[in-house]
C-alpha cells in the first residue's frame, strides 16, 4: 500500500482513511497524522462555517456513537470510544475560533509545551472579545425586554460583527498561505 492508502483491520482490503471500510463497513481506526479537520473532511482554515461543522459533528457522531457497537468487537467498541472522545475534542477545538487558531499554532509546531504560549493574532481576540461581548447583551435583552425594536436592532448589529468577524479570519487565512 502507498503512504496514503491503508488496509482495513477486518478484511484487509486497501483503502485511503475515512471513518469505516468501504468494503466491509467496519469501524477503522484513524490513520496517524490525522488531524481535526480531517476527522471531519474540512480544509486547515481559520474560517469555518460553524452550521456546517455542527451539522458534520451530529452526523459523525451518531455513526461513531458506541451504543452502535454494543454487539461488536471488543476491539471495534475500542475505536468507537475512542474515535467519539477524538471527535468531541476535535468539535470543542473547531467550534471556537480562539481554540482553532491556537490548534493550528500547536499543529504547525508554533506552539510547544512548556514554552512561553502562543497566542492568537491580538485583532482577531478583539474581535471575539467584542462578538462575546454581544452576544451576552442580546441574551439579556431577550430575557428582560419586551422592546422589539431594541432587540432587532441588537441582532442587527451583532449580525454585522459576525461578518466582520469571519472577513477578518478569511483575512488571516489567505496572509497565512
């Protein structure tokens, strides 16, 4: 088999990664080197449609949910457990754009343990320090006002910092490349 292309544990036929053989339909485990975004077959940008990886987790996650293995292999309910802990790890890391620049850092080797911590470009902090900052707004006002006016207008601008937000880490990804 070449670098990229693999043997499935089960029935031994070749195969290039992805979450179960194609052949047999069991469980495979991760191919070394995976990273986050391969779990869920993303491109490494800090851009991301968040309703998109959300939607990929749910479905990756029932697939790999272990009460789908309780009759199988011990060794298939190894990698089911193991392979839902790496895709929750993987979804918290890509959800939040703080924790997926600083994901990024550590897997381009930018950021070693015990070493002072690399940090987030600081605009892009600002940005979601201010998106937070909004969004905690708009939850209050949800819960106290009875003013749709003001509670349109506060989704409105939080709409637009959103869009900002995202040209911002578009931004960042093509001065990256």
């Amino acid at each position: 088999p070449s670098k990229t292309e693999i043997s499935c544990w089960s029935c031994h036929v070749p195969h290039s990664g992805g979450h179960f053989c194609a052949a047999c339909g069991k469980i495979q485990p991760l191919p070394r080197g995976t990273d986050y975004f391969a779990l869920f077959g993303l491109p490494q940008k800090l851009w991301m449609d968040c309703a998109e990886l959300e939607k990929l987790f749910h479905e990756l996650s029932w697939k790999l949910h272990p009460d789908n293995f309780v009759r199988a292999s011990e060794y298939e309910r190894e990698l089911s457990l193991e392979r839902s802990s790496q895709l929750n790890d993987a979804y918290r890391a890509l959800r939040d754009p703080v924790a997926r620049v600083e994901y990024l850092l550590a897997h381009a080797g930018m950021r070693k343990e015990g070493t002072a911590r690399q940090q987030a470009p600081p605009e892009l902090l600002e940005e979601v320090f201010e998106l937070n900052e909004s969004l905690d707004e708009l939850r209050l006002v949800r819960a106290s006002s009875r003013d749709g006016a003001e509670w349109a207008a506060l989704k409105q601008r939080l709409d637009a910092e959103e869009r900002k937000f995202e040209a911002k880490l578009r931004q960042v990804d093509e001065e990256l490349k």
